[in-house]
C-alpha cells in the first residue's frame, strides 16, 4: 500500500500502534515511519503539516481497505 500520511508509492513499511497488535497496522514509507524529521519515531514534521495522529493514520487505512474491497 501507499503511505497513508504523504501518499508516497509502497511498498511500504509496517507501522503498528501497538507492538505485536496487526489491527492496528498501516503502511507508511520509511521517512514517515523511521525519518528523523518527518518520521513517527521522530519529530513527527509531516504528521503535523497534516494534522494526523496514528488514530487518523489508522483511520486512513481502514478507509483505503474497505474502498479498495480487500476487506469486508
């Protein structure tokens, strides 16, 4: 999937709310996930340019699945 914060082309990389939780998993490129700036584990830059949090990130992916009908 493509990431759900910046809408960079996947693969991406598996970010998880709660460690070892798969619900609560979306896919994010590495500099959304594991950048210093922009990153989830950082300083969360782009996250705040788009006003998200990982519930909205979450939120994101579930809409994306549930378009794309590859969950029902």
């Amino acid at each position: 999937m493509d990431c759900v914060v910046c809408g960079a082309s996947g693969p991406s990389e598996c970010h998880e709310i709660n460690q070892g939780q798969w619900f609560t998993s979306m896919p994010l490129c590495p500099d959304c996930h594991r950048g210093n700036l922009n990153g989830i584990h950082g300083q969360k830059r782009i996250w705040a340019v788009k006003k998200m949090d990982e519930l909205a990130a979450l939120n994101q992916t579930i809409e994306t699945l549930l378009n794309d009908n590859c969950i029902l």
